[in-house]
C-alpha cells in the first residue's frame, strides 16, 4: 500500500508488535510440545501397565500402532517404533511430576536420543536440565554426551573455595570442566601454544560451546601494561552470570607450579587494570595438555586469586571412572577363552 503518511512513531510499534507475536509463537509451540510430551508418556505408561497386568507382547503394540494411525491418519506419531518409545519413556521417567515440570519442556526428539545414549537415571535428568537452561539443539545435545560432558563439568581442579565467597565459589567451580575437548581442532604434535590460540579462535563457536553457556570474548593475546612493561592474556573472557573477568592461559605440555604463580600475576593485574567497580573478581583457568591433580592442588593453596587447572584434548577420550571399569584385553581373553582369531575378529553383533 502507497501513498500513506505513516506516524513517526509507526516502525518503533510494527518492531515492537513482531516480536510479541514471535515471542507468543515461541511460548505455543513450547506449550504444544509439552502437551505432545505428557501425552506420550501417558500412552507408554498406558501400555506399562498393560503389559504388567495382561502380558502384551510385541504383537499387541505392532497391531495397536495400526488402530491408532487408521483412527488419526493425520498424526505420525504412532508407529510401532514411537510405540515403544513411548513405553521406554515411561518407564525411565516414572514421576509424572517430573515429567511436567522438566522433559515435557524439551523436544521429543530430545527425549528419545537421552532414552538411547543415557542409562543412569541421574545423569539422563541432568542432561534434562541442561538442555531447558542451555537450550541445545538436539545435535548439540548428542555432541554433549557423546564428551561425556556430565563426568567433566566441575571437576576442574580450584582454589575457588578459599578465593571466592560463596555462592560464586560454588557457581564458579561449576562453570568449569576437566578434561576440555577440541576436537574441531587438527594440531600436530610439534604445534606451540600460538597455534592452539589461533585455532581456537578461528573456530570460535565451538570453542564458546565447549567452554559453556555466558563465556563472551574479549580479546586474544590482550595487553595489560604493569610497572612500564608489558604483559600480554593468551584469551580474555567476561562471563555474563557471574559478572567477571576470565583469563585462560594456554600450555602445550604438562602444568607446572610456577604457572599457577604467574596466572595469580595476571588476575591481580586484570583486577587492577579492567575491573569494575560492581564486577566481581577475575577468574584465571590454566589450560594444560596435562596436569598432576595432587601437584596442581599443592600449586594453588596460599594464593590469593581464584585459579582453575584442567586438562585439554583434541579427542574424545573415555574418562578415568569409565576406563576403570573396562576389562582389560587380558581379561577378555580370559573370560572368552581363547584369543580373537582372524575368522572371529571384528565379527559384528546381531540382535536376537
């Protein structure tokens, strides 16, 4: 439409009409997953129940599948296979309360992959949770576990408790993971420390979704000038929830002591030189190739800054609570009897 002379204040309330009618899209389409959700797991725990007390089998599902789908040829949700996700759903989430108040708040696409990849009830509850805070998209969310993100987030080693007040120790401690996994990096093995920053930086967006949800960059390779000299931060971060500084320096090799001395250098600097009067104290994460838990502890006690020590890796590695419950290739051979044979080695499995 032409030749109308719009109010100078029409473009202020069309911006501010689209986005309530997106943001009331958004809260419908959460709304309607929800119900979508709680149906579903009404069905599967329909069909629990009709298994425990009638004995249905495969059969009765399969047929069942059928009835639904010639009654609502619209939806396609019923098939055999979502049949039995829906009872697998059910009987993984047994409190309906539960349900409502957090998976029903996620995709459904979301539940079935946390149902195939995560069997500890707690834990798949925590990927759950995660999810509704961090708002990953599914692939996000198999990228997560697949890093076994639940065994690394918090296992940093820290002086946050005796640095921070709480809850910012808690909050801080939190915030970050050991082992750190790059794997959308490709370094040789004689690449130096400049080279990992590099990388890291030209594959920011995974570098921002490893470290975790209110990292914002501040720069690379930032100056700090300290009595007439200069000093430069290998990577400078703000975190938005807890409102401070964070320094990450980065070492190609094993964590040493006197890293631990250097970082506290630094943070007393960046409190000095970039801190803001409401933000709170800057916290310094040295990102080593490896790090003795027991030599790092001993490296942080007595310094007044909050420091982080963990690990990084290009690949993903089982962790330690995992790779100590793997039977070793003695013990395989042992409980099957013989050694692999070429006929019998890398046979697939079949399900029955």
């Amino acid at each position: 439409m032409t030749g109308i002379s719009l109010p100078a204040d029409y473009p202020g309330f069309l911006a501010q009409l689209t986005t309530r009618i997106r943001q009331t899209q958004v809260r419908a389409a959460l709304a309607v997953n929800a119900v979508l959700v709680e149906l579903y797991w009404r069905i599967g725990h329909e069909i629990l129940h009709q298994q425990e007390q009638q004995g249905w089998g495969t059969k009765v599902i399969d047929h069942l599948a059928q009835d639904l789908r010639r009654e609502f040829p619209a939806l396609t949700g019923f098939s055999p296979r979502n049949l039995k996700y829906m009872r697998a759903f059910a009987k993984a989430w047994p409190d309906a309360e539960f349900v409502q108040q957090v998976v029903a708040q996620i995709p459904w696409g979301h539940n079935v992959r946390l149902l195939e990849a995560v069997q500890d009830p707690s834990e798949r509850a925590w990927y759950a949770q995660q999810t509704i805070e961090h708002g990953w998209s599914r692939n996000v969310l198999v990228a997560q576990v697949e890093s076994s993100l639940y065994l690394r987030q918090g296992r940093a080693v820290s002086n946050f408790v005796h640095t921070l007040p709480a809850p910012q120790s808690d909050l801080a401690q939190q915030l970050l993971k050991d082992p750190y996994t790059f794997d959308f990096l490709a370094l040789g093995p004689a690449a130096q420390e400049r080279e990992l920053e590099r990388g890291l930086l030209a594959h920011v967006r995974s570098f921002l979704l490893e470290l975790g949800k209110g990292f914002a960059l501040v720069g690379s390779q930032y100056p700090l000038e300290v009595g007439g000299q200069d000093y430069y931060l290998d990577l400078l971060f703000y975190h938005l929830t807890l409102r401070c500084f964070v320094v990450i320096d980065l070492k190609m090799g094993e964590f040493k002591p006197e890293d631990s001395g250097k970082m506290n250098f630094y943070l007393a600097a960046a409190d000095e030189l970039l801190r803001h009067p409401s933000d709170q104290p800057t916290i310094g994460l040295i990102l080593c190739k490896t790090h003795n838990r027991v030599v790092s502890e001993y490296a942080l006690r007595g310094l007044s800054q909050p420091i982080g020590v963990a690990e990084w890796q290009l690949t993903r590695a089982l962790p330690p609570e995992l790779r100590r419950s793997l039977p070793s290739s003695d013990e395989l051979e042992a409980a099957l009897g013989a050694t692999p044979t070429a006929e019998t080695r890398g046979t697939p499995l079949t399900e029955e």
